[in-house]
C-alpha cells in the first residue's frame, strides 16, 4: 500500500463546528502531494455568525464568504476531491467535527470518513517544546507559511504526515499509525434508531 492520504483543513466563523468558513484540502499520492483545493465558504444558517475572535486567528471577514458556495453547494466538490481517502488533519477531531457537524445541521449524509491526528504523530515522532501546526511542520522541513490559511495549514499537514513515514520506514497511513502505536479512527457508528411497529 502507497502512501496516499487527503490532508485537511478547517477555518471557521465561530465557535460551532458547522461553522466552516473555508477548507483546505491537500492530496497526496505515494508520498507526493499531487493535487490542492481551497475555498471559501458560505457558512449554514443559524452557524453564520462571524466572531471577532475567529476573525483576528484567521482574517476571513462575512463579506469575504457573501458570494460563496454554501455548505450543500460546496459539499459533492469537497467529497469528490477527498473520494474515500483516510482524511489527515493538525487535531483531526476538530476537523472531522466540522465536517459531520456541517452535513449534519444541513441535513446531507456524511461520508464514513476515517482519519489520522497529525497533531498525535508529530507528538510521537518528534522531540519539540511545543507540537502547534507551525512549529511541528518545521520540523517535518516546511516552514514559513500562512498559518490559519486553510490550504497553507493542510499543506503544512500533509508535510508532517509525509515525512513522519519517511523517518519510520512506514509505508502507509495505517503502517505509520500502528508503528507510532496510534490508529487510524474510524467513523462513529450511526445509532439505530427504532421504530415502532
């Protein structure tokens, strides 16, 4: 198995995660990044406002996302691009988090992605005073970018990822993951729900 993965990222306008203002999406073939996408994006009713504290981290303002796709709008370009890759992310909770939290408050069907936390890696393969997305892609040779830039952050993901296999001969995300004594996570199983008769 390649090392094939897609990194990415999340900026967004508040403290909801169905938030997103903006994804960066990174994808990387046998240990190259071979394709990048980044948008902007209109965030979903009710999860639209915009926090001055959120704009300060990231600079995305309201009127930057007034003519951009929405979430349902952007959401097949997004899935299309990930397909059924193991999706990497700088705190892939956070990320996953907006991605289900978004579909769901706009009522479309998530993908079961899985993911690997770039953030849990770096811990592992790196000896750092501090594992922030900047600081451990410097590490892994990428340095100097637009940190809180949705793309920059997703590029600078996918680097941490690449050369963490790189040092420990891991050929793929689930080598890489076992060897650190981390595992690629799973979706959450969809609740049953019943139904009377």
């Amino acid at each position: 198995m390649p090392l094939d993965f897609t990194a990415i990222d999340f900026e967004t306008a508040n403290s909801s995660p169905a938030s997103a203002c903006s994804v960066g999406l990174v994808r990387v073939r046998d240990g190259e990044v071979v394709a990048t996408a980044g948008w902007l994006i209109r965030p979903p009713a009710g999860h639209d406002d915009f926090q001055e504290w959120n704009i300060k981290i990231h600079g995305i303002h309201p009127h930057d996302v007034a003519d951009a796709a929405s979430w349902p709008e952007q959401f097949d370009r997004l899935c299309a691009f990930a397909g059924a890759d193991v999706l990497v992310a700088h705190n892939a909770g956070f990320d996953l988090k907006v991605l289900r939290t978004a579909s769901e408050v706009t009522d479309l069907d998530c993908p079961p992605y899985r993911s690997l936390c770039s953030l849990q890696v770096a811990r592992k393969v790196y000896d750092l005073d501090s594992y922030r997305l900047p600081v451990a892609a410097a590490a892994a040779g990428f340095a100097e970018f637009s940190h809180h830039e949705a793309l920059a952050d997703a590029r600078a993901c996918a680097q941490i990822v690449i050369d963490s296999a790189r040092r420990t001969g891991a050929a793929d995300v689930h080598a890489l993951a076992s060897g650190l004594s981390l595992r690629v996570t799973e979706p959450p199983t969809p609740v049953a729900v019943e139904r009377a008769a």
